[in-house]
C-alpha cells in the first residue's frame, strides 16, 4: 500500500518558492517543474507540488514508513533553506 503526506508551505508567491526548491534539488533527485506544478522523485519515492493561491501545496508517496520520512526531510530541508521556514507539518493521509 503506498503511504501519503500532506503539507501546505504559506508563500506570497508559491509559484517561485516551487521553482526554488526544485532547482535546490535538481542535482540529488528527479524534478520537474512547470505551470505552477512539479515533482520530485527518487528511490525512496516522490512528492508533488502545487501552487495554490495561500501557498504551496505538498503531496508525499511511499512504498513504507521510512521510506515516507525520508521524502519528507529532504523536502523539509529543501523548504527551511529556500523558503526560511524552519517547521514543515506533514500530515498522514489514508491511500488506497
């Protein structure tokens, strides 16, 4: 069953603060952005990004557990040294 995790980044702008944080981690993972929507993948597994009107929106898969934390630090990560924010709540979703 693939796990899933949300999280809502509050910018003025979330269509730059997505292109930041994909090109912070173009050279370590898998991205794509464009029309103010991207990913970011690897082994571990992805996360989508959206840009919303309050903010960015982020939507993180995995296979596990650790596999779920991993995605969500790297992204954490990405987020505090594009964005300045030092706290990223994800919130566990039930998948099918």
């Amino acid at each position: 069953m693939t796990l899933h995790a949300q999280a809502l980044v509050y910018s003025d702008d979330p269509s730059a603060l997505g292109a930041r944080i994909i090109a912070s981690l173009r050279d370590a993972f898998r991205t794509e952005w464009a029309a103010e929507a991207g990913s970011v993948a690897d082994a571990n597994g992805m996360c989508l990004l959206h840009a919303w009107p309050e903010g960015l929106r982020l939507d993180a898969y995995a296979e596990n557990d650790a596999a779920l934390d991993r995605v969500e630090t790297a992204l954490s990560k990405a987020i505090a040294e594009a964005a300045g924010v030092s706290t990223i709540d994800w919130y566990r979703r039930a998948s099918v």
